[in-house]
C-alpha cells in the first residue's frame, strides 16, 4: 500500500484510459471486425472533454461557487464537441484488420449499416460527452472532499498535540516545584532520608525526559512512576500511617505517560491536616481491558487554597478529553471533608 502510494497520480491516469481503450476496442473489433481510422481521433477528443471540465471547469468554476457560469461553459463545449465528432471528423472509412486481400471480410457498407453495428452507435457523442463530464465533475468532486477531509484530520491532530504539547509543558514544572518543596522540607529538618529523596527525584526526572515524551508508555512503567512519587512523598510526611496504595491486575498494557500524576498529587498536597497527619487512599485496578483509579483524601479545614490548585485538576481534564474522548468517566465528589476520584478509561494495548 505505501508503495503505491509512491506512484504519481497522472500513472494512474494513463493506465486507465489504456484500459478503457483496450475494452472499447475489443468490443468494436468483436462486433464489426474492423477498427475505424478515426477511432483513436475520437477516444483522444473524449479525454480532452475529461480533463478539460477535470482541471479547469470544476475547480475554477464549480468549487469557486461559479455555479451558473459553469454550467453555461459546460453546455457550450458539449455542442463544441458534439459538432467536432459528428460534422468536422469525417466518417469512418472501415478497413479490415484481415490483410488476406484475396479473401477480404464480407462486411456491410458503413451508411447501410443496422445502428448496433454503426460506429456512431459505439459513439452517441451528445449522450455520451454528458456522460464524460458528469463522470469527470464527479471524481474531482471526490477526490476535493478526500483532500480537504484529510486536511482537516491532519489540521485536528496538530491541534490536539499542541494542546498535549502545552499541557505536558505546564505538567512538567508543576511537578517538580512540588518535588522540590517535599525536599527542600527534607533538608531544613536534616533528615537522613534526603540524599534518598534525591535520588527518587532522579528517577521520576529521568523517567520524565525519557519516557514522558512518548505517545505511550507501558502501564508498569507509569505505575513505578506513582509509585516512586508516592515514596518520595513519604520521607517528608510526620504521620503516613493512612497512606495506602493497591494496585490489582494485568499491567501489560500502555497508556498516555503522566496522565494520572495530578490526582495523585493534588491528594498528598490536600490530604495533610494542621497536624501533620496524611490520610491517603490509593487504589488502581486493571480489569477487562479498563484501568480504575480510586484516590480518596480527607480535607483540612485549615489548609489554605492556593491559585494553582486547580492547574494539574484542569491539566488532566483536558488531556482527558482530548486523549480519550467517549472512552473515559470521570467522576469527582467533594464534600468538604473529603474528596474522592473515581476515573475509568479504556485502556489500548501494548
């Protein structure tokens, strides 16, 4: 198939007008035995007609929204070239293609022929010329809509990796100032686990230059990726005693790299009360081709809202339209106290 497409369209062109020649003539020859002088001359008047309403009439005319000029023109060259092959070419003069001069083929003189056996009747230039300018305005009709059909496919899909493109972008740096803080609180308490945080940093970095700028990525390797976030958010807790995470099922399958992170983040940075203590619930099941995310985090009163919370919330929603249109349910509830995420999206295989 790639190969073809390879083949330059006027190839395509030429060896069908070959083919419909070879078929018109093998009727004619086994009809009358004879193929006239002037056949060639016609079958080359009939393309002309084709490519003159293929290229110049319907796409300066037609698709130009020049309806009735096109229609006029197109009249007034079908009486052209119906005087052309009936009145300007002379009549055939039919000659055997038997060259045994002795025994030509009794064959009828060409004015008293029945009409089925006239090469006129091989040829109803009126009926016929309408016949070649309908077929041709149609396969040019057809072939504008496949071109601006695939233009606009082509157009949607730019579209869509751009707005990936900048969300992966704001993505990114929101991550990592998040990171950072859980360090930087790591190292103004002289933890020992800081050297061990860094080097968990380095891995979701590494995980993120080299992986995340893929289409997909396997779903084991997105699960490492949460849960090596999920143990770096851990070194800085006081009181992780109610974080948990599960993950149940068959992981080979891939998915759109970063695509669960936000929730997840979102729940450490709300689920930490004025006491120190986290209550975070992590629950991810692969069943029937589907991937379930469960996140439930309680809700500190007293945790102030900051004016990004909502970039990584909104961040996932639109990559979630864009990535899984009709293949995903999101369902978010908030009451004050607590705040759940239950996702369902169709996961694609490896």
């Amino acid at each position: 198939m790639n190969n073809l497409k390879k083949i330059p369209v006027f190839v395509f062109h030429i060896l069908i007008w070959i083919f419909f020649l070879v078929i018109s003539t093998s009727q004619i020859y086994y009809k009358i035995g004879v193929i006239p002088h002037d056949f060639i001359i016609r079958y080359c008047i009939l393309i002309l007609a084709f490519y003159l309403n293929y290229s110049l009439f319907v796409p300066h005319l037609l698709l130009n929204k020049k309806t009735v000029l096109y229609f006029t023109v197109l009249i007034s060259f079908s009486f052209f070239f119906t005087y052309l092959l009936n009145d300007i070419i002379p009549k055939p003069q039919f000659k055997p293609l038997n060259f045994d001069l002795k025994n030509p083929p009794n064959l009828p003189h060409p004015d008293n022929e029945p009409f089925f056996f006239n090469f006129r009747g091989f040829f109803p230039s009126g009926g016929l010329l309408l016949l070649i300018f309908a077929l041709s305005t149609s396969i040019k009709l057809g072939f504008e809509w496949f071109k601006s059909e695939r233009q606009r496919v082509e157009i949607e899909s730019e579209k869509v990796n751009s707005e990936l493109s900048f969300l992966k972008a704001q993505l990114n740096p929101h991550f990592l100032f998040n990171s950072l803080n859980s360090i930087y609180s790591l190292a103004h308490k002289q933890s020992k686990d800081t050297t061990n945080a860094i080097v968990i940093l380095s891995d979701l970095m590494r995980y993120m230059i080299y992986e995340a700028n893929k289409a997909l990525v396997p779903l084991e390797k997105e699960i490492d990726y949460i849960k090596n976030y999920v143990s770096l958010q851990l070194l800085r807790l006081k009181d992780s005693s109610n974080v948990k995470i599960n993950v149940h099922g068959d992981l080979k399958y891939s998915i759109e790299p970063l695509l669960l992170i936000s929730f997840i983040e979102n729940a450490f940075k709300y689920g930490t009360d004025f006491t120190g203590k986290t209550n975070v619930c992590i629950k991810i099941r692969i069943e029937n081709e589907q991937l379930n995310l469960y996140v439930f985090n309680s809700v500190s009163h007293q945790q102030p809202k900051s004016e990004d919370s909502g970039v990584g919330l909104q961040n996932i929603k639109n990559r979630l339209h864009l990535l899984y249109p009709n293949q995903h349910h999101l369902d978010i509830k908030n009451d004050k106290k607590s705040y759940e995420v239950n996702l369902t999206l169709k996961l694609k295989a490896l």
